[in-house]
C-alpha cells in the first residue's frame, strides 16, 4: 500500500522496522482526521519534510530529493525520519533516485534496503527544485531561515538611505510569504537577490573602511551583528536565490 518494497528475502531490519510502523500509524490516523504528517524527515541543514500519506510515500520522498537536487539527475539525500508518535529511536536513511527511470531508494544505516518505481509526477515537464520545495515545504523553511537570521543579524539597522526601509520591507514581505502554500518564485527570488546584494556590499565596504562608506551605516552593534552573521546569512541567501532560481 505504501509503495515501497524491500528486496526479496529480505525479512528483517530497519527497512521492516521503518514499514511496519508507518503502517501501524497509517492505521492509527484511520481511526480520526489529522493534519500531522505520517512520517517527520530532518534534513542534514535543519530544513524538513514529511511523508503525510501512505499510499503517497515515494512520492512527497522525491519531493523532498528534488528540492534539494535537479533531478533526473542521479543523487542522494541524507536524513533522519521519525514516524509520529513512535517512541522507537529515528530511521538514519539516504534517499537515492537513479535517474529517469529510478528506482527510488531508501538505504538504512545497517545496510537494509526500500525500492519505489515513482511514476513521473510531470512527464513532459519534470519538478523543478522550487515546485518540490514548494509542495514539501521546505521551500518556505528556507524562506523563514533567511528572514530568522536577517533579523538577528538586523542586517536593516545597518543600511543607510532608503535601503533600510526597503530592507525591512523585503523581510516583512518573505516572512509574510513563508506561511503561504504557494509563495510566488519570482518574487521571492528578486527580494533574495536584492538582500544578497546589499549584504555582499556591506560587507565589502566594511572591509575597506571599517563600516563607515557611503550608502553604509557602519554604526555601533548593528554594524558588528551583521559582520558576525554575515557567512550564515550569505550561504542562506545563496540557497533561497537557488532555489528559486
């Protein structure tokens, strides 16, 4: 039912462990109506995805692979999968896709294995990475990061001009973005680039004159916050652009 499938003669192990319970939880939500995922995927950056049904399961686990990489390109993604309400330690799995024609596999950390053969979601036109971010959310998790890391860093308090209330604006506008089901690529690439941008400036201006530039406001703990964030900040930026890209 949930479509995946151990190799023949293979009985025992994580990958049994890991399909008999989710059945068991599959089960359970029979009984009521429920808007927890099946299944809780923790990603190696942080970021997460979710199996929410059982007959769906190779599909929202490529989901979550293409969100990450371009597929049909052959790749693999690490995680950790904690099936819901299960006091049992988590799965350490690898989710591979093998290409046009797959299979979908799922590794355990001892050695035991899943298959899926996942027919194309989009034949003539394959899931691009901001779609299967999208649907997974995972999109929308990196969308909060950039704007959880922004503020901490209160990277608009260190721009001068009217680059500080379009900053402030622009993070406003994503944070109001990452609770919606479709955030619009587009609109959230151009906010990205333009945050990026304005970061790779401060920086560099920084650099040269210690934070006193014009265009740059390079004052006080504003100044400092953003400078000790600016490596995480950048790398977060890079990632959302990416991926809307």
């Amino acid at each position: 039912m949930s479509g995946l499938e151990s190799p023949p003669g293979q009985e025992s192990g994580e990958a049994a462990r890991f399909l008999w319970d989710i059945g068991t939880v599959w089960d359970f939500f029979a009984s009521y109506e429920t808007s927890e995922p099946l299944v809780v995927l923790e990603f190696d950056d942080g970021r997460h995805g979710a199996i929410r049904d059982l007959p769906d399961a190779p599909r929202d686990l490529l989901r979550c692979l293409a969100a990450f990489h371009e597929l049909p390109t052959a790749n693999s993604l690490h995680a950790t999968a904690t099936p819901c309400r299960m006091e049992e330690s988590p799965f350490d799995l690898e989710i591979s896709y093998a290409g046009v024609d797959g299979p979908l596999t799922i590794t355990f950390d001892d050695g035991t294995l899943l298959f899926a053969h996942v027919e194309s979601m989009e034949a003539e036109q394959p899931l691009s990475r901001w779609a299967a971010g999208v649907a997974s959310g995972i999109a929308q998790q990196q969308i909060e990061a950039v704007v959880s890391l922004a503020r901490l860093a209160e990277l608009p308090d260190a721009l001068a001009g009217v680059d500080r209330p379009v900053a402030e604006a622009l993070l406003s506008m994503l944070g109001n973005l990452a609770a919606t089901e479709e955030p619009p690529k587009t609109v959230v690439r151009a906010a990205a680039g333009w945050l990026a941008h304005k970061l790779d400036v401060f920086v560099e201006e920084a650099v040269k004159t210690a934070g006193k530039t014009a265009g740059v406001v390079g004052v006080g703990g504003a100044a400092l916050l953003v400078q000790k964030h600016a490596p995480g900040l950048a790398d977060q930026l890079r990632e959302l652009v990416d991926l809307a890209t």
